[in-house]
C-alpha cells in the first residue's frame, strides 16, 4: 500500500511539474515573440533616422553649399563651425543608424541541434522534452534580449546626433542670415 501511495503521489508531482513548464513555456514563447517585435521596431526606427539623416545632410549641404560660394559666409567662423558640425552630427546619425539595422545573429530555439538529436530529444519523456525545449528558448532569449539592448544604445546615439544635427543647422541658419560682427 505505501508503494502505491509513493507511486501517486510522484505522478501528483509529475503532473504539477508538467502544467509549471507548460506555463513557463508559453511566457517564454510570448517573451520571444516580444522580443522579435522589439529587433522590427528598432530596425524600423533606425531605417527611418538613417533616412531622415542622408535627407537632411543632402540638403543643408546643397543650400549652403550654394550661398557658400556666392556669399560673405566664408568669413563667417560661427556659420561654418556650426555647418560642418551639424554635416557631422547628421553623419554620424547615418553611421550608428547603419550599426543599428546591420544585420546580427539572431538565435532560434533549436536553430543548434541537429535532425538526429532532435529524434533522439522526441523519444524522452514529456517533461525532459519541455526542459529541453524552455532551456533552448531562454539560451535564443537571452542573445536576443542582448543584440537588441545594443541596438537600442546604438539607436539612441543615432537619434541623439541627428536632434544635435538639426539644432546645429539651425544655429548655423541664424548666423548665415545674422551674421556675428
């Protein structure tokens, strides 16, 4: 009798330790998912800067450029200080935005294992599998959470300079149009 009491109380246990990984399992699966959502958003983002920056660059340099050769504005220090600093601010807005959506190994669950031991992980038990399957989820999860947080640094550099880059041609506007004596 005590052997049949051991005998249900381990499939007891082995139940609940099969609907514990079943839940651990899928707030992996959403958290990678989210994850996956998250490398789209800042590959997007950085798309969008690399553009707005190649925009701008091109046409603060062609206006300028122009009103340069016809005008006083060569002597004009704080104008072309703040000209070729904001022509390098947006540069290096386009070279972080690069960095940004350059493309970066990704890992997918099992992406490592090979067809055999994939086989060999299907003939265990239910709860070996899961184990198996939670721990290539967290390994692909964590290098993924990992490429993302760089992105997002290198994003934000991106995006920093190009706000620094439009303040710049600003000011450099202000001195082209009111020239500092």
């Amino acid at each position: 009798m005590s052997e049949e009491l051991h005998k249900n109380e381990r499939q007891s246990i082995s139940k609940i330790k099969a609907e514990s990984l079943n839940v651990l399992l899928d707030s992996y699966k959403e958290t990678f998912n989210l994850e996956e959502s998250r490398k789209d958003t800042l590959e997007n983002k950085a798309s969008m800067v690399l553009g707005f920056s190649g925009i701008i660059t091109g046409l603060i340099t062609g206006l300028f450029s122009s009103q340069l050769a016809s005008s006083s504005l060569v002597n004009n220090v704080f104008f072309l200080v703040c000209f070729f600093c904001a022509i390098i601010s947006f540069t290096v807005s386009g070279i972080f935005a690069l960095l940004t959506v350059k493309l970066k190994n990704y890992m997918r669950p099992f992406a490592t294992l090979t067809p055999e031991q994939i086989d060999d992980l299907l003939q265990k038990n239910e709860i070996i599998i899961k184990d198996e399957i939670i721990k290539n989820y967290s390994d692909a999860l964590l290098n993924n959470q990992v490429l993302n947080n760089h992105k997002a640094s290198k994003l934000n550099i991106a995006f920093y300079s190009a706000t620094l880059g439009i303040a710049l041609t600003l000011l450099a506007s202000i001195f082209a149009f009111f020239p500092v004596a």
